[in-house]
C-alpha cells in the first residue's frame, strides 16, 4: 500500500508552441492615445526579424503553464532526500536570511578594504571556525566547490614536494573513493593507482605499504568513505605515508559525519576540503554556488592561493605578496554568499549542535539501515555511518536491479538513493538521510523500502516497470543521453497538432498497468 505519494494536479503538459494560437496575447494594454515612435526606429533598425511560430498564448496560459511546471520538481522542502554522498539536507532559513543582509548581499568586491571590513571579519572568522572543527592549521575559502578543493589541495601538495626538490609522480587512490579524486589526481598531473578495499570495506593496509614507494606524492583518502565506513586505521595509514616523505589528503565532503567528534588534523591529515555546500548549509543540486574550502597544515601554508587576510593596526588587510603561493583559484575571494551561510550555521549551532547534528545524522542512516536491513544486502557489516549503503543482490535474483527499485520509490513520492555508486558495490543502493529528517519521515520511507522488497517478491513486474504515478513512463536513459532532443521542430503539416492537454505526440498514451493495490 503506498501511503505517501505525490497525486499531479497536471499530469499532461503541453509545451507552449503546442497551445500557441495566433492572436493570442499575454497583456492587454489600453490604446496610446498619446503619439509614439515606431519601435523598429526607436531601436535603430536593431530589431529581430520574426522568430517562426513564436508561441502566442494568453497571460493565464502563461502564468499556469510555468507555475505547473515549477512544481514537477522535487525538493528537500517537499520530502526525504536521501542521496547518499549529497547530504541533501534542509538548510535552516535564518541562513538564508543572514546571507541576504543588504550590506553582505551587496558588497562588492571591488569595494575598498576601508568599507570591507564586516565581510573580511567574516571570513577571518570562518576560516578560524573551520581551522578549529578540523583540527588543522589554515584555511582558504577560495575554492568554488568540492572538486576544486581537491585541485587546489593538490596542488599545494605539488608545490610543496617540488620545494622539497621533487614534486614525485604517484597519488595512491583507494577504490572506495569519491570519482572525482582520481580525476583530480589526473588533471594535477599525477599518475592514479588504486588501492583495494578489504572486506570491512575499509583501505586495505597491506596493499597500501605494498604500493608505497618514493614515487608517491600522497594519498587521497574519503574518510568515511563513499561505503559509509570510517576509515579506522587512518593514523596508521597516515604514518605509512609520512614514513615515505609522502603527505595524505582526505576528501572531507562526508564531514556531516565528523563535524564535533574527529578532527582530521588529530589523526594524521595534511591537507583536506570541506564543502560547505554539503555539511555547512547552502542549498546545493543543479549547479548552484557551493564552497570547497580547504584546510591545510602548517607546512603548506606559504603556497596558499592569495590574497590572504592580514591583521595590521586593528583593521583586515588583504595580503597579496605571496611569492611561494599557487596562484589563485578563482576570481576575488570565493563564492561568499555561501561562506555566509557556513559561518551562520556554524554560530547558530555552536560546538554542542554541531556535535548533535553530528550525532543524529549518524543515528538516522543507522536507524533506516536497520529497518531494512531484514530486507536488502548491506554491502559492508562494519558499522555505518551518515549513510549506508546496499547492494540489490536479493532483489537481483528477481531481476530487479537498483535503478529499478529506485524509479518505484517515485512513485511512492520520494526522491530515489544514489544508484550504483560506489562502484566497488554490485548494484549499489547508497542511502544518506542527514540529520534533519524526522523519525516520521524515516519510518514512512523505510516503509517504501520495505514494501517494494515485498511487491519484488510478488509481482517485480511492477518495480520493473514504475515509475507509474508520474508524468512520463519509465524514459529510456541511454538514448535520453546519447540522442537529446534539446529543440521543438514544427511538425509536419501531415501530423495532427496536439490540442491542449493531449499528451505530447512523441509520448505513446497508456494506462498504468498497475493492480488495484498499488494505485
Ligand atoms: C560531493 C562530493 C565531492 C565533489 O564535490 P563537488 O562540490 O560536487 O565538486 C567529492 N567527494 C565526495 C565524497 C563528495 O560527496
């Protein structure tokens, strides 16, 4: 029985050209009764020639048609999100309000440090908050995002072994790391070589010693990992590295799991991001600004992107005379709306709240992984963290796979897991709650979980199938990805033009297939 789910007032959307018809206007205007100049001459012969078929439609249409499609989106303010390795979290609003102050929401980069100081004094402050919770030396807010952390952590590492004399040819990578840490890897121009997982899905040591040589640059380690498992034997790992001359950077991005209980900076990390994005509440999918802040040792810290702040006769200064330094990342001084947020958040919470956000986002993966754990493989018996993650080996004897069983939990009105990721899983269901979902939210997904492991049982026809209560069928992603559609092409005079509401031509009618259970 599905007990949450999603019923669209507006299943059948057309798109505009499909409702245009000529004449129709979107504003209605009383008659000039005043003279005015022709447009074509007031624009000096600047304006377009007529766009073909441009749609015609009324204000109402309008309006209905965009406001409709605004909700066909799912968002954290809707329900569970529960992307593993996203921390799809809710942000707290008063975040949103703080970023919004007129005077940070309209500071300017080019203004003068004079009339910068509450904005620098901000920074200052969040890199030392930062510097704090990890545990390590300094930090800069430059970097854009996570995987741009990673670059300039690299980088840094770089210049600080060719200081050394040899900036070495090797960056080790464990199979259960983040893909964009051999990317990384490779773009800052290190050989990748990957190291195994034991059994605990944890960084064999072993093989690690083994593959350890001085050719190794450094580690690049997601601790906990993208299994969800902390890496326990990271002081030893780090000592291995160090033995060699060799440092250890570590993906920080599943901090949501640290923050208040680990500091990297104890257990032997040099270099390391955060994103801000993620554990430090900006809003974040879809390409919106985030923050990768990165959190150095001492060592590393001549080779910093500049500028740098400065504290001289009571006032910030921006440093910008850093002859060892990388260079910058990016342009001014980071995505800054974002790094108000961080430092709100951070404030809010204080030490204690951070820790107990720390706390309920571990105790909620382990909550959901223990209700459906009687019904799907956990991939690793270790203890989880702020995510678990499955495998669909009991669902696959069935044939269902995990892309299956996510597409049903649409249709029981939840955003689907992460799908096959990790790739070291075979068909992997990853699962993050966060800390901000309530129990009730958990045990109705849970419930979801639970009952499309029983409707596999029964019936996998209609997990292979959903989603059924949406919009469009299941779509066929491989060609949605090979072949886009990316432009609306008149149709041929010889097809019938689709009439408001009709389902779009190229989209076949159908019935949900569906027993009357399930509807
Ligand atoms: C999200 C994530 C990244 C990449 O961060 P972006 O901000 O998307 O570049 C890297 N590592 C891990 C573990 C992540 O979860």
């Amino acid at each position: 029985m599905i007990k949450k789910t999603r019923q669209h007032i507006s299943q059948n959307e057309s798109l505009l050209f499909e409702i245009s018809s000529p004449g129709k206007m979107g504003y209605q205007l009383p008659e000039l009764d005043v003279p005015m100049m022709d447009p074509a001459e007031a624009l000096g012969g600047n304006t377009r020639a007529e766009i073909e078929d441009f749609p015609e439609v009324s204000e109402v249409e309008l309006i209905r048609h965009f406001t409709r499609l605004s909700t066909w989106n799912y968002a954290i303010d809707l329900g569970l999100y529960p992307l593993g390795s996203c921390t799809m979290k809710y942000n707290p609003r008063i975040n949103e309000v703080v970023a919004r102050t007129e005077g940070l929401a309209w500071a300017h980069p080019y203004q003068p440090e004079s009339l910068s100081q509450g904005a620098m004094e901000i920074m200052a402050e969040l890199e030392r908050c930062l510097a704090v919770i990890t545990g390590m030396d300094a930090v800069t807010l430059q970097p854009a995002a996570g995987a741009h952390g990673e670059m300039t952590g690299t980088l840094l590492i770089r210049a600080l072994l060719t200081s050394r004399g040899n900036p070495r040819k090797k960056i080790l990578v464990p199979d259960s790391a983040h893909g964009t840490n051999p990317a990384t890897a490779a773009m800052t121009g290190y050989e990748v070589e990957n190291i195994k997982s034991n059994e605990q899905g944890m960084l064999d040591v072993e093989a690690l010693a083994r593959a350890m040589n001085e050719d190794v640059a450094a580690l690049m380690v997601t601790n906990p990992n993208t299994v969800g498992v902390f890496e326990q034997y990271i002081h030893k790992i780090a000592a291995i590295m160090h033995d060699k001359g060799a440092l250890v950077y570590m993906d920080g991005a599943n901090m949501n799991a640290l923050v208040g209980i680990a500091r990297p900076g104890d257990f032997g990390i040099d270099v390391m991001h955060l994103n801000l994005h993620k554990t430090f509440s900006t809003p974040h999918g879809g390409g919106g600004p985030g923050a990768g802040a990165v959190a150095i040792k001492k060592e590393l810290e001549p080779f910093l992107p500049g500028p740098r702040l400065r504290r001289e006769n009571n006032q910030w200064h921006w440093d910008y005379d850093r002859p060892r330094s990388i260079g910058r990342v990016r342009s001014f001084y980071g995505n800054f709306g974002v790094l108000v947020r961080a430092l709100a958040y951070i404030m809010a919470h204080g030490g204690e709240g951070l820790k107990n956000a720390t706390m309920d986002a571990v105790l909620n993966a382990n909550y959901i992984r223990k209700l459906i754990e009687p019904y799907y493989k956990i991939a690793y018996q270790a203890p989880s963290m702020h995510e678990c993650v499955f495998s669909d080996d009991y669902q696959s004897k069935k044939g269902v796979r995990t892309g299956d069983i996510a597409k049903r939990l649409i249709d029981y009105g939840f955003h689907p897991y992460t799908v096959s990721f990790p790739l070291i899983v075979h068909g992997a269901l990853m699962i993050e709650p966060t800390e901000t979902e309530p129990k009730q939210e958990l045990d109705l997904f849970a419930d979801a979980m639970i009952s499309i492991a029983r409707e596999i049982e029964e019936n996998p026809a209609i997990v292979l199938n959903a989603p059924h209560l949406t919009r469009t069928p299941r779509v066929d992603e491989v060609t949605a990805a090979r072949k886009p559609i990316l432009r609306w092409k008149k149709p041929a005079e010889s097809q019938v033009r689709a009439k408001p509401g009709d389902l779009r031509p190229d989209v076949p009618a159908r019935e949900p297939a569906l027993p009357a259970s399930v509807r």
